[in-house]
C-alpha cells in the first residue's frame, strides 16, 4: 500500500489562500502583539480604504520638544531630526529642541552607509549620529512625538498610552497622496530607495517649519496687541 502525503496544517492551507501582502500584514500583525496589533491593523485599513483623516494631526500651539521616531534610528529619524535642526536654525526658532531615537534601535550603532551618503548629498552629516532607543524619558519631555510608519504610532501608543495623544504621523506635513501615509523604510531597499525617502522627509520638515513660523508669528502679534 502506498503512503499517502501528509495532509497540509493550517498555516500551509492560509499560505496557499492568501495573497503574500496578506500574509506579511498578518504577520506584522501578530508580531505587534495584543495591544499594538489591532491599533496597526486600525490604521492599515483604513488606509486601504483611502480614509486617512485622522493621520492628519497638526502640531500643538506651544510645542517646544520634537522627537523623532523610526524603527532602528539608523534612517529615517537621524535625516529628519538633522533636517529638523537645519531648518529651524535657518527660522532662528531658537527655543526648540529636537532629538531621535528607535523603538528597536540598537545603542551606539552608526547611521546606515546609505544614509550617511544620502544625507551628504543635502549637505548634512550623519556621520556623528549613534542610534538611541526611545525611553519614557524621552517621551515624557517631548511635546509631539514623529512617527514614521503604523508599525512605529501603533507601538508607541501601546508602550505609552498616557502620551498617545502627542503621537503624530510626519506624513501629516507631507504635500499630495503621501500627506497622511506611511513614510516606508528604505533598510531593505538601496540607496535609491533612500534619497526618495530622503525627498519626502525634506518636504514633511520645511511645511513643518513653515507652521512653526506661522504660529510664532501669530503668537508674537498677539503679545504685542495684549501689551498696547
């Protein structure tokens, strides 16, 4: 009599039924855990859906602490905060402070090659930069919190849900389709993938300043009216 093959399990049957996209986001999904999972999983659909309204949040009027955060501070939030601090130095916005840090960062390890060379080619440098994990500290002080992608607000909203309401997409400075969506890592891309992710970053941070100018003007001109 011959052997029959094993029947497939289940994670082989959902393999076969879904599609890969599916099966990373279920997989994300899952990695994310009970209480970061279904947040992820909120916003992924309803960014499929087109409905991305509520990743559109504005700065608060006052905001002083600026941190920025990506998944290995190794890309994303080194560029931004250097971008960051260029751009209101230039705005002489000399009260605000900005740092970056990852929710997987390993301490102490060196910008990506491909970001220290994106990065030079706008005239910054990362070669400085150490990668940092984002501590309550650091939450705590800052009054809006950068994230760069669902996986990045979902966690953080999870680990510290005393601050959810501080925790902001980039992309809600970004111009046209991308306002509102994800800014994707480039790790797993090339230096191409880089200096387009670098192009968004550049366009989320001068809007960005360009508010924080706005409400500084508008703050000024109601001190002077209070003070005749």
């Amino acid at each position: 009599m011959t052997d029959l093959p094993p029947k497939p399990g289940a994670k082989q049957m959902l393999g076969k039924l879904l599609p890969p996209a599916l099966l990373k986001e279920r997989s994300t999904f899952l990695r994310l855990g009970p209480i970061a999972g279904p947040i992820y999983a909120r916003m992924r659909l309803l960014d499929w859906m087109g409905m991305r309204s509520s990743n559109v949040t504005g700065v608060v009027p006052g905001a002083r602490s600026f941190l920025f955060v990506c998944f290995g501070n190794l890309m994303r939030s080194p560029m931004a905060e250097a971008m960051f601090r260029k751009a209101i130095a230039a705005a002489q916005l000399n009260e605000i402070r900005a740092a970056s840090a990852g929710l997987h960062a390993v301490a102490g390890t060196e910008a990506h090659p491909w970001a220290m060379t994106a990065a030079q080619e706008r005239n910054l440098s990362l070669t400085g930069h150490r990668a940092q994990s984002v501590t309550g500290a650091m939450v705590a002080d800052a009054d809006v919190i950068f994230a760069m992608d669902f996986q990045n607000k979902a966690e953080l909203i999870a680990q510290y849900p005393e601050s959810k309401d501080k925790v902001v997409m980039l992309s809600s400075y970004a111009n046209g389709p991308q306002r509102g969506r994800e800014i994707a890592d480039p790790y797993f891309g090339d230096l191409a993938a880089t200096r387009e992710c670098y192009s968004i970053l550049q366009s989320c941070i001068e809007n960005l300043v360009e508010a924080l100018v706005q409400k500084e003007r508008q703050h000024n001109t109601l001190e002077a009216d209070v003070s005749r």
